[in-house]
C-alpha cells in the first residue's frame, strides 16, 4: 500500500512556528509532523510514500535526505504554485498508477497537520468491505465545518458551522453533521473521474462524484485519539498529550 502527506500548505494559523520553515518541520514534543505521520504510517506497513511541498520545499527535501527517508522510499512532489488538496493529489496521480500491480489497490492520503491513533487496519478493511471510491475519517465534534452523511455513511452534502449554509447533493431524510480529520483511504479509480483540473478541492471533488451515486463514506473515529495541528496551542497541546503518554 502506498500513502502521500499533505504538506505543501503556507501554515499561516502556525506563524510565527512556519516564518523559517514548512508546517511539516515545525516540531511537536520534539519531533517534527513530518517524522510522527511518517512513522505512523510505516507502523500501518507503508513504505512508498510521497509528499507534496511549495512552501520551503527545499527544506522538506534536505530534512528527508538528512534522516535517510526515516528507512521508507519518499519521493517530493514540488507545487510551483498550491494546488490545493485535490489539485496536489492530482498532481502526483503517476505515483499510484505507474508500475503498480494492483491498478485498484487503495491508498491513504493524510494530513501532515493532524496526530492521531485511528486504526488504519481497521479502516482499510471497512473500505474495502463497502468497495468505497473514498472513506474518510471522521468525527462527532465542533467545527466550523461539516459533512452530512445519511445513516448509510454516504456522503450527501456539506454544512458551514452549527447553523450554516447547507449544500446538499443527494437527498436523505436523517443527515449526521460529522466532522473530517484530514484521512482518507482512496481507491486509485478516482484518478479517472477527476475532471477539476488545476487547484481544486478534495471534498469539491468528492461532494460532485457523490451527487453522481459515487460511494464516498464516512468511517468514525470517535473513539481514537485526534488532534488538529493547525496553531501554536494545539501544537503545544498536542506536546502535553504526547508527554502524559509516554
């Protein structure tokens, strides 16, 4: 199985931790995002990684070849300009489809901002089960946004905050408000129903493939811990977790 990191965001809820790096070098508990979402993935068994990097992409670069990798084969997916999260994985669709054996062997996708203990296996297992074109990760929890899913765990639709807009894009009589946690167990078959070219969304994408019948679903993660990385508290927050842990 192959898995890439997004981390080619400009990090600016992090300044002034990103004003001389990327997000994925800013430390946490003296470790760097980068190292703790590689070696969660590697514990999964992933060993084929790619990263995709704008913002002091050349840091990203030296600090793998400086940490040999951390014993996993990564590559860098350079954007001239942000892509965006659909966008960036479009960009580095030739990773998962070249000289694979599986052509639809699944692939996680995972934030480089967020830590968490959710069971890959066990998500994996629940996409393959539901033969899924995506499962994505999500929780019961305050955001400023949701997705609404049907009591299937399909994707229907999307909310802004508690009492929001609400773009929906199949009908369903009961909805569920489900926060994202920015992990995603992918079939490579999205590669050909991407028609968005350019920067664009993953959930813009999603949200369009599930008006069309496509099996978005959603996978909880209630009971794992999560933590967003997204500013210098939660960082400091997610420091003070990691400690009591050990």
């Amino acid at each position: 199985m192959k898995a890439m990191v997004l981390a080619a965001g400009l990090g600016t809820r992090l300044r002034p931790l990103t004003d001389d790096r990327p997000k994925a070098l800013v430390e946490v508990a003296g470790r760097t995002m980068l190292e703790i979402t590689l070696a969660r993935l590697r514990a999964f068994g992933i060993r084929d990684v790619i990263v995709n990097a704008h913002h002091f992409a050349g840091m990203i670069v030296e600090y793998l070849k400086a940490n040999d990798n951390f014993g996993m084969s990564v590559e860098v997916s350079r954007e001239e300009i942000l892509l965006d999260t659909g966008g960036g994985l479009k960009n580095a669709a030739h990773f998962f489809l070249e000289n694979s054996r599986d052509s639809d062997e699944p692939f996680l996708l995972h934030n480089v901002d967020v830590i968490s203990t959710i069971d890959f296996p066990r998500m994996l297992q629940f996409h393959l089960e539901n033969r899924a074109l995506a499962t994505l990760a999500v929780r019961s929890r305050k955001s400023s946004r949701y997705l609404l899913f049907d009591q299937q765990f399909q994707l229907c639709g999307r909310r802004s905050g508690r009492d929001g807009a609400i773009e929906l894009v199949r009908p369903s009589e009961q909805l569920q408000a489900l926060a994202f946690c920015g992990i995603h167990i992918i079939s490579p078959r999205l590669f050909a129903k991407m028609t968005e070219e350019g920067v664009f969304s993953i959930i813009d994408c999603y949200l369009r493939l599930a008006g069309r019948e496509e099996k978005i679903l959603a996978f909880r993660a209630d009971e794992y811990y999560w933590r967003d990385l997204g500013t210098p508290d939660k960082v400091l927050q997610a420091a003070q977790d990691l400690k009591q842990k050990q």
